[in-house]
C-alpha cells in the first residue's frame, strides 16, 4: 500500500510537471496577463473616471462663480443705472433753477434800482437829522449797485442793510452835536424823537427850535415845549435823572 501511494503522488507530480511544461500552461500565463492587464487597464480607467469628475466637479464650481458674477455685474449696472437715473433728473432741476436764478437776477438789478430811488427820496423828504451820514449810505448803495463786480447778492444786502438803519431811526430818542441848521460855524445839540420829532438846544440852552416838516423850516420853541427839551438836554448829557420827556410836535408831522 505504501509503494502504491508514493507511486501516485509521483505520477501527479510528473502530471503537473507535464503540464507545466505542456502549451496548457502557455494558456494559463496567457489568461494570467490578459487578467493583470484588464486589472490595470480597470484601475487606468477608473482613475481616469475619478480624474474626469474632478474636471467636471471644478468646472461645475467654475460655471457657478461665472454665474454669480454675472448676476453681481447685472446688479451693479443696474444700480449704476437707477444712479445716472438720478444724476440726469438732478441735472435737469438745476438747470431748470439756474434758468429761475438768471430771471430773478434780471428782475432784481431794476427792483434794487428802484428801492435805492425811493430811500433817496425817503431821506430828503423826512426829518434832516443826520443827514450828511444817510445821504452818503444812500450814495454809497448807489455805488454799489453800478459796480458789476459787486454780486447780486451783496447789492441786495447792501441795499437791504441801508433800509434796517433807515427803520431803526424810528425807535428810540437819539442825542447828538451837529452844525447849527441855519448858523454856520455853531455847534448844537440836536434831539431826535424816533421819526416824530427833531430839536436843537444852543449850547447856552437861550434858542431851542423844532424842524416843521410840513415847512421844511425851523420854528422856535417857548414856555412847556422849551422847559421840557432843556430837560430832555440834561437827561441826555446824564446831568439829570431819567424822566419823562413829551416831545414836541410839529404842525404837519
């Protein structure tokens, strides 16, 4: 039995070796490579598949960020729109005000004209109390209004300065040395009640007088009236407690 059985496994051993070296075993190194090969060619490909989806993954993400540029861009154009939108409508009022400036300026040049006329004639037709002053503010305006290198707005300010003080003579009592009105080379002391009244006082208080508008002409004063403005004097020089003082009215005023 024991030669029987190591008989066997020499006849498979010389088997197998027959076979080996048999064109079946040429077979078999062939179905082997071919094997290996697909093996290979399979992982090629499957790293060209990962490869290519990788491309497609980028260019996918590429593709987006084009996109949500693009949607930036129209977004920014159309706010860059709605901005020129404003711009030209803002363009158009300015133009349109310009066009109201320039026919104000046309419109102010005779109106200022006219307001400087009439505080000449304010000037010369009312109480002569410091008139050489209003009269060369009133030359002054004039001056101003001819200049063209003058703006507009500073005539009309000029203009509209002259008339505040010409107003502002109206409140108030104001005291004052001046030229005697009719005697050159004396010095009086004028009283002006705002725009109701204007007297003088010699410096020795023996002539008082009112200027009658109605007149144009100076008119003596006695008894109260010259009581009171010899009063009225002392107040304003502070030689006397403030008081009472009514002033005296012209006949015409």
């Amino acid at each position: 039995m024991l030669k029987s059985s190591i008989a066997k496994r020499l006849w498979l051993a010389g088997a197998v070796g027959m076979m080996l070296s048999s064109p079946a075993y040429a077979q078999l190194e062939s179905a082997l490579s071919t094997a290996k090969a697909s093996t290979a060619a399979s992982a090629a490909s499957q790293e060209r598949v990962s490869s290519d989806d990788d491309r497609a993954d980028n260019a996918i993400r590429e593709y987006r960020a084009v996109l949500q540029q693009k949607d930036n861009i129209e977004l920014f154009v159309a706010q860059q729109e709605i901005f020129r939108a404003s711009q030209e409508s803002e363009i158009v009022s300015l133009k349109r005000q310009l066009g109201t400036v320039e026919q104000i300026k046309q419109g102010m040049s005779p109106m200022m004209l006219k307001m400087a006329v009439a505080l000449e004639d304010s000037v010369n037709s009312d109480l002569p109390f410091n008139i050489n002053e209003r009269l060369a503010r009133v030359e002054d305006v004039k001056n101003v209004l001819a200049n063209p290198d003058v703006s507009p707005a500073e005539q009309y300010r000029r203009v509209l300065n002259a008339y505040k003080i010409e107003v502002s003579y109206g409140q108030g009592i104001d005291s004052y040395e001046g030229a005697h009105p009719t005697k050159p080379g004396n010095v009086v002391n004028f009283i002006r009640f705002g725009r109701t009244s204007l007297v003088y006082v010699s410096k020795d208080e023996t002539e008082i007088a009112r200027y009658n508008l109605a007149t144009k002409s100076w008119e003596s004063l006695s008894g109260a009236d010259e009581i009171q403005m010899r009063q009225a004097t002392r107040i304003a020089k502070g030689e006397a407690a403030p008081n009472i003082v009514f002033a005296p009215v012209a006949m015409g005023n």
